[in-house]
C-alpha cells in the first residue's frame, strides 16, 4: 500500500480527497492535518465519514513522511512553506493555486502579489489530465486546477486542439458556480440569508482563473482574448460552463463534431453530450454530483459562425479532489479511473 496524507484536510475539498482515499484500492491514509482542530474526530467536520475512518486530525508539524502528500491550504501557504513540505513526500499533489501558472509575473497581473517561491513553478506539472497527461507520468509534482478554469478549459479546448477558433474575435465565457466554490470557512457572502436563492455575479470581469485558461490555449499556439464572467447560484455544487466562440469561416456541424471528437474519444472522465431530444440534451451540473465526469457539447450556430459550448462538472470533484486524484493515480502509474469510478446519482 502506497501511504498518503493530507495537509489542510478540513475543508470541502479536503474532507473530498479524505473520502476518495479511504475507498481507494492502492492508498492508505496515514495522517490529515487541521490547526483549528488538531485531535478531534474527522466525522465531526466530515459527517459522511462516519463509520469510515476513526482518524483524527493532526497539526502540520506533526506530518511523518510518506508516499504521497496532497495539500489542501489556501492560496499563499503551500508556495512559502514548499521547500519543507517537500521533504515529506516523493510526490506531491497541491490543490492551491500556488503553482498552476507557468509565469511568475502572472502572480502579480492575476492574485496581485507577487510570487514567494518562483524557482518551484517549473517542477510542477499543471494537473489537467486531459492536456498534459504525459508530463504527468513522469511528474513528483502536481498543482492543482481551477475548477471555473477547468470547465471553461474543457469546454473550448476541442475548438482550439483543431485550429478552429478565430483568435481575432476571442473567447467570451460565462460560469454558472454552486456556494462551495467559496470554501468551508463562512463570510458575509456565503451567509444562509445572504447567499440562498441568489444569481449574483461577482466576478464580470477579471476572474483570477483566466490566467489558466489562456496558459492552456497557448500550449496550441492560440493566442486571442478570453473574457470569462463568475455568476453564482442556488446550489451547493456544481460549475456550468457557457463559451461563445467563433470559428474560421467555412466551419460546419461536421468539423466540430469531429474536433470533439478527436480530443476527446478515449478520454474515461469526458462524455460528450449532444443529444437531438431529451431533458439532459447538454451538460448539467446536478447529475455530476460527487463524480470526476465532465460533460461537455456544443451548439452551432451556422449564421454567425459562433459555437457555444459547455461543460459541466462537479467544483469539488473534477474541479479539484478528483482531478487531483486523477494525477496522482498517472503519477504512480496506475489505471487512472482507481477510485473515482461513482457515476453520479439521479434523481437528486
């Protein structure tokens, strides 16, 4: 058994990672971390651990060395304390943004400061499997991804993988996001009365994740505007992405169905869903609840050369503790899919 821990284990993502390592074949849990609440019971923050695990949380400074090491701190920690950390474990898996950005001038334009730990960038290997998995086989480092960035990313990277969008015009994206994205810890926005039955946009413009998509589109050479808006609503989990693209002239239903299908047949976590009839004809977030999938598709408007398309998944699962599962299981050379085979659920 490969032994793993977690730093930083009390939060959503966290308590999500806990859940998926506890059922995992290959991995042991050895230690998870939380300064607030070093010695109490895992299932008293993560009720749906119960019965699970009788493990308790632990200070950083407590960590032993291990196999694995997944690190689930807020954004700033994990690049100031890296140089440690690193000492704990052959491989690990950051779910911050700390190392996402390949540029450390990025730091600035996109979080406002600049980076602490620059010379780290490079060692680590962006963990989207779906772009970079071959850089992921040989990684010990892996940065988490951006679960508005990841969507988005999903959603156009057919049209960019196929040289089919028209850099001149950009790329305009609206994601629809569930509270959790705001983490565990309460704030005036995330209050009950405050935040129930809301369809707030927060962020119109400006939205850090940006700076991940356009790292992305680059990797193909495609360099144009991308102006992704934040809107959130009434769930809990769940990230709908909605992009506007336009494409080369000449671009018809056929070029596109095949660019998606080119990026994405083989892919165990990306379903295309295009249906002519049906109530679930395009991605929803709701059915994805707790599962690693991605659904995306499409829509081609032939009049206007615009393609909108969409991609849903779950924040906390393909936005963040499943995909980073995802890496670790290439980054051990494992089946990708270990532990990570729930489908979702319906009705919910």
């Amino acid at each position: 058994m490969t032994s793993v821990s977690i730093i930083g284990a009390s939060g959503y993502t966290g308590g999500e990672l806990l859940r998926l390592a506890l059922s995992h074949p290959r991995l042991e849990v050895q230690q998870v971390t939380s300064e607030r609440l070093d010695g109490q019971f895992v299932h008293f923050t993560h009720p749906n651990l119960r019965g699970r695990t009788q493990l308790k949380f632990v200070r950083s400074e407590a960590v032993e060395k291990c196999d694995l090491l997944f690190l689930g701190l807020p954004h700033g920690s994990a690049m100031s304390r890296i140089d440690h950390l690193a000492t704990l474990a052959d491989r690990i898996v950051d779910l911050s943004a700390d190392f996402r950005l390949r540029e450390a001038g990025d730091y600035d334009t996109w979080y406002g400061k600049p980076h602490a730990n620059p010379a780290w960038l490079k060692k680590f290997v962006y963990g989207l499997p779906e772009l970079h998995r071959a850089e992921l086989k040989a990684a010990t480092c892996v940065s988490g991804v951006g679960c508005n960035a990841t969507a988005t990313t999903l959603a156009i990277w057919p049209l960019a993988a196929a040289g089919l969008i028209d850099a001149a015009r950009g790329v305009i994206c609206e994601v629809k996001v569930g509270s959790s994205e705001g983490g565990a810890a309460a704030a005036d926005a995330t209050h009950h009365p405050e935040r129930a039955g809301v369809m707030r946009s927060f962020a119109p413009t400006g939205h850090r994740h940006t700076a991940e998509v356009l790292q992305a589109l680059k990797l193909k050479n495609v360099v144009t505007d991308v102006h992704l808006s934040a809107t959130a609503i009434d769930n809990v989990r769940g990230v709908l992405a909605t992009a506007h693209v336009f494409v080369t002239p000449g671009t018809a239903e056929k070029d596109v169905w095949k660019a998606y299908r080119d990026a994405f047949t083989g892919e165990p976590f990306v379903r295309i869903v295009k249906d002519r009839t049906g109530l679930y004809r395009y991605p929803e977030p709701k059915i994805l609840s707790g599962s690693n999938y991605a659904d995306v598709g499409f829509e081609l408007d032939p009049k206007t050369g615009r393609v909108v398309a969409l991609c849903a998944i779950d924040n906390l699962m393909k936005g963040a503790a499943g995909t980073a599962l995802q890496c670790a299981n290439i980054m051990m050379g494992w089946d990708e899919g270990l532990g990570l085979d729930f489908p979702g659920l319906h009705p919910i």
